[in-house]
C-alpha cells in the first residue's frame, strides 16, 4: 500500500502540500496489531500482503485493514517524504557539483525524482492556476404584484362593417 500510495504522490493524485492539523484528539486510538500492521509495512517497502501476515491478520483481511487504516497509511507516507526531503535537496545539490561519472540520463532521472519529491512536500516550485470564466445571467421576467386589468377585444363579424 505504501508503494500505491508513493506512486499516487509521484503522480500528484495526493496534495501533501498542505500541511496536516491532526491534534493528539483526532488520532484514533490503534490495536497493537494494527500499529504492528503499519510498522511492518513501512518496514518491508509496502508489501500489505507480508506486512498483513507479519501482524498476524489472516489474508482475506487485507483489504478491510488498508480501507480501515488508509488515513494513517498516508499519514506514516507524508512523513517518510518529509524525512525523504532532506535526501532529494542533497541530490539536487549533487547534480550542481556533478563532475560526469553519472551518465546524463542517470543524473536527470535522479534531478526529476528529487524535484518530485520537494514539490509534494511544499518546499518546491508552487503552481498557481489563474482561473477566468465569464458568467452569463439569465434575466427572468416576473408579472406585476398589482392586479391584471381585463382587456375587452370587441369582434366584429365578417359580414358588417
């Protein structure tokens, strides 16, 4: 789940961006298993299926558990790419003082990860989107409050005139 959950931020499905204002309240209180269950995933890369196993879940809860836990899966995520951070300023601090041992290629893969990284955990460039839209309203013609008058057609018939 983890590593879904690192290639969602990578893809900019999840804005880590803004910061989280979870007080000691609004955590939830876990089981030892389900903090067993978080440990072993952030441990083992984000295999849920081993990190299930290593909580002593049985298999078929697997989904419950990532449904149940998927806030704190995210949370446990947002700070391993806040810790990450540091790493990422480092290697664009490399590519600047890059002498050619690492092949070009190599050395832009690393440069946009790094970038990727910066950027969901805020301290990267910001994207602004400019929005401008023109609305049309709709006129809508209401009868009068005062009492209709009654207007009287007079007819004639065909024949007179």
């Amino acid at each position: 789940m983890v590593a879904y959950a690192m290639l969602y931020l990578l893809q900019g499905c999840i804005d880590l961006s803004l910061p989280t204002t979870t007080s000691k309240k609004d955590k939830r209180e876990l089981t030892t298993k389900q903090e067993k269950f978080l440990d072993a995933l952030m441990d083992n890369g984000g295999h849920v299926k081993n990190a299930v196993a290593a909580a002593g879940y049985k298999e078929h809860s697997r989904s419950w558990l990532t449904r149940s836990l998927r806030n704190e899966i995210v949370d446990r995520t947002r700070n391993m790419l806040a810790t990450h951070s540091i790493k990422a300023a480092s290697r664009i601090v490399e590519g600047l003082d890059a002498d050619g041992t690492t092949p070009l290629n190599q050395m832009d893969h690393r440069l946009k990860t790094a970038e990727t990284i910066l950027d969901r955990v805020g301290v990267g460039k910001k994207q602004q989107v400019e929005i401008e839209a023109n609305v049309m309203h709709g006129i809508i013609m209401l009868p009068s409050k005062d009492k209709p008058k009654e207007i009287v057609i007079d007819q004639k018939e065909e024949g007179q005139v």
